[in-house]
C-alpha cells in the first residue's frame, strides 16, 4: 500500500505536545516500512522522526480538545496547519491508496465524503467535545470501516462505540530493556497537564516518602508550579522530556510506574513501555490501563482518585514478579502483532 499519514495539528513531531500519538505513528511508520508499504507523513513544519519521510507544513497549530470545555463550538485558528494539510492531501490523494488521519479535530471528519481517496481515522482520545462527537457520528454512519481506536473503554465514549474497531497499541520491544532489580524509587510520566492529575501520584509518593521521578512534557506550565509550590515536602525529582532510549533506561530502574488519569486514558502508551523494561503499573481503574493491567500480576488497579488505595498498592509491590509483566508486553503490545491488526484494517478500507 502507499500509506499517507496525516498527523496531529496540536504540535510537531517529536515535540511531546502530541502525547502518545507521537509514539504511535512512529511506530505504524516502522512496522508498515517493514512490511514494504511505502508511507509518507504530512505534520506541521519543524516536526522530526528518525524514521520518517515527512512533508513539514506551515500554519498555526490548534488548541488540544482536552484544554477545552465540552460544549464550546469548533474553532479554527487563522491560517490553520491542519487546514493546510489537509489542502496538500487533496492535491496529492490520487497517488495514495489510504490517508490515515491521526488529528482529533472536526476538519478530517468532515471533509471524508469530499475526497476520493479512502481516509481512515485512528481516534487518539476519548470524547471531549460534543460538535466534534456530532461531526465523527455523521462521518461514521457513511464509512463505519474507517473509525480505529485504541481500546473499548475510548470506544465506548462515543455514541459510534459499535463501529469502533479497537487496534490497541504495540511497541518495538528491542528498544526496551527488562530490569529484574529496581531501586527504591517511583516513576510518573506523561504530559504534565490537568487530566493526567500528577499531583494524585506526588501526593502518594509525600505519604511514603518513596522518590517520585516525574518524565514528560510540561503542557501546563501554571498547572506544574502549583504541584511543586503545593507539595514541597513531596521527594520528587523532575527529569525532563527523555527520548525512549533515555526514558526506558531511566525507567527499569523504577519499582512501578504510577498512572493517575483523571480522564477516560484512551490507552496509555507509557503502560506498556513500563512493563516492557518489567515496571509494574499502578493505575487507576478507569479507560485503557484498566484493560492492559493485569489487577495483582503485572501491578494493582485501583479505585479511581484515591490517594490511600495507590499507597496500599504500592506496599503491596512485593508480590509482582517483574517477569510477569515483561512476558504481558511481549505477548499483547509487540509491533508486529499490533501491525497485524492495523494493515488488515487499512487493507480493508483500500477494498471498500
Ligand atoms: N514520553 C516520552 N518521553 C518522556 C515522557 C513521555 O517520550 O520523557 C512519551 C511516552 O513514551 C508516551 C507519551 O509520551 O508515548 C505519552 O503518551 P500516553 O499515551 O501515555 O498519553 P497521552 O499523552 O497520549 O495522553
């Protein structure tokens, strides 16, 4: 196939702005090159992948649906980059079997019937706005092929939940290294903004004074200096933005990794990077992670927003066999099974 990707308007490539949709378009380029498609990205200009031939385009980059209130209307930034892709997609769409559009934003959905080209849509988060949902519903019930998603948890946050075909998320796993003896410290990582509520995690790591290492992107500025001027007796240790060379290394070392969204996580990648290098994850028990956490085998699912059961978990760490949680990795998230299920899903939309 000759794959057009379309990627997030939020932030270049490689920026962290994106989230884990960064991670998994790197990884569809690697696992579908391998596979002899050709594939070409179209992504806002200054975006890198070590990987990738990508067209940089100019514009202004959006705002993140999940900065947003539910009910506000669609907005486009003047001159807007997704708009501008887009207009480069439909200038070259005959030399393409499939788009694949990554962008949680009304634009791609709408403009679906007016492209001879088939698109299909990877949704990266779960519902956050109702003219969007409206808009993918309608797109929906013309091509309910094209909608791809990562788990049912997402899925089902949306009124097109049945059409949803769930294609999970894969890693390469040579780049992860298992780490039988952690030390005694915590990892949290991600986008440091509201939904992901860092300040759950640093609260547990205060109460047992185990060191918390915080990895990611701060996307909320303000968001972040209240954590730290809030809980300055919390040990924690800001570590940056890590490539995943840097990250994984960092992360072995940790005894678990703790996850504490406040949304439905569509999936959360950085799970399966932990248990890749054998962290255990602690989560709360809400959207992907409550789907790949094995509850008391590869680490503890607990009662959404409580403080007290992320402490009672992380005593109970002792009783997970790192070995477990590698062996979960390798079985369900390899890229190779997880580019099994996303070709038969784009090959799928090219028959149609
Ligand atoms: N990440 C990274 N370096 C860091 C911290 C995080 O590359 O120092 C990446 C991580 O590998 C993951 C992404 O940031 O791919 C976060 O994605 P996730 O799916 O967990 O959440 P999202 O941001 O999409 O809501």
């Amino acid at each position: 196939m000759k794959i057009l990707i379309l990627s997030t308007p939020v932030g270049t490539l490689s920026s962290g702005i994106g989230g884990g949709v960064e991670l998994t378009i790197y990884n569809l380029i690697q696992e579908m090159q391998r596979r002899n498609h050709l594939v070409k990205v179209v992504a806002p200009k200054g975006s890198y992948l070590q990987n990738a031939d990508i067209v940089g385009i100019e514009g202004n980059l959006h705002i993140p649906a999940q900065t947003q209130t539910r009910d506000i209307p669609t907005v486009m930034p003047q001159n807007s980059v997704l708009g501008n892709m887009w207009e480069y997609a439909r200038q070259v769409q005959s030399d393409y079997d499939v788009l694949v559009n990554f962008a949680f934003d009304w634009l791609p959905f709408y403009l679906t019937p007016f492209f001879q080209s088939s698109i299909a849509h990877f949704i990266s988060m779960g519902s956050l706005s109702d003219s969007l949902d409206h808009g993918m519903t309608q797109t929906a019930q013309k091509y309910p092929l094209n909608f791809g998603v990562y788990t049912k948890s997402q899925a089902n946050t949306f009124p097109f939940a049945n059409v949803c075909e769930c294609l999970g998320s894969g890693i390469d796993l040579s780049l992860y290294q298992f780490r039988e003896s952690p030390d005694k410290k915590l990892a949290w990582l991600g986008r440091i903004a509201p939904e992901k509520a860092l300040e759950d995690a640093v609260k547990a790591s205060e109460i047992t004074q185990i060191p918390l290492l915080i990895f990611g992107k701060i996307q909320d500025e303000q968001y972040w200096h209240s954590i730290v001027t809030q809980h300055h007796q919390a040990p924690i240790e800001y570590k940056g933005f890590l490539s995943t060379i840097d990250l994984q290394r960092e992360l072995g070392y940790c005894q678990a990794l703790l996850m504490t969204p406040r949304w439905v996580e569509a999936f959360g990648n950085v799970a399966i990077e932990a248990l890749a290098c054998g962290v255990p994850v602690i989560s709360y028990a809400r959207g992907g992670p409550a789907e790949i956490i094995d509850d008391c085998k590869t680490g503890f699912l607990v009662t959404p927003d409580s403080i007290e059961g992320l402490v009672t978990a992380i005593n109970r760490l002792p009783e997970i066999n790192r070995h477990d949680c590698r062996r979960s990795a390798e079985q369900e998230y390899s890229l190779t099974t997880w580019g099994d299920r996303f070709e038969l899903w784009l090959k799928r939309i090219c028959s149609e």
